[in-house]
C-alpha cells in the first residue's frame, strides 16, 4: 500500500504514459450522464471480476484503453493489472486482493475521476 495518495498522485504524474489519460469524448460523456456513483458501482464490479482474483483471466491485457471511464482511470492511476498495482501500489501479485485493497484501488480511481471532472467542468 502507498505511503500516502499524495504522494502516489505525484509519481503518477511524473510518469509520461500514466500522465497522458484524460477523460474526454465518449467517456466523459458517459460519466457525465451516469454520474460518479453508478460508476463507481460498476468500478467495484471491475475491480471484483477483472482485478481481485489471485490470477485474474489475461492478466496484463484485461483493462481495454477506452470505452468506459474506469478503464481509462485504471490506466492513469497504474491499477489496470497486477504488475501494475505490485510496482506502483505495492500490492503483491498472485494472492487474491483484500477488502483494504480493494478500497485502495476504488478509492484512487474515484480521486481520478473526480478531478477530471473538475478539469472538464
Ligand atoms: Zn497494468
């Protein structure tokens, strides 16, 4: 788990790949009309069938680049597949995800969309 969000969101945006996700087109449409609760909801469920397992299904390739808010959120903020969230939220690969895991990742994508929705506001 890292230190601080803070200090997560800083190396986020010190990393060129990570830093160029932005939530625009059809995707910002689509939070807009949906609202951040309901997608949050379908964040959990994500996060439930696509992250969580101890080997998730095409792990590494299971996050597509666009087509819903989360998907591209979990590619800013490093959440998109194990490898990723063992090197940038230090949470071991190859067990499934705790409770307190879950709602790190939930809790960072939710900080993510929140502040593009006051960068498109
Ligand atoms: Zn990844």
């Amino acid at each position: 788990m890292s230190d601080s969000l803070d200090d997560l969101f800083a190396r986020l945006a010190r990393s060129d790949f990570r830093a160029r996700f932005r939530l625009r087109g059809r995707e910002l449409e689509y939070l807009r009309a949906k609202g951040l609760a309901e997608v949050m909801e379908h964040a959990a469920r994500f996060i439930d069938e696509r992250l969580a397992p101890a080997a998730p299904p095409n792990d590494g390739k299971q996050t597509p680049y666009g087509k819903h808010p989360v998907f591209v959120a979990q590619h800013a903020t490093a959440t998109c597949c194990r490898g990723c969230l063992a090197k940038l939220h230090s949470i071991p690969a190859g067990r499934e995800l705790t409770e307190a895991d879950r709602l790190h990742v939930l809790t960072v994508l939710e900080r993510w969309l929140r502040a593009q929705e006051v960068v498109n506001a």
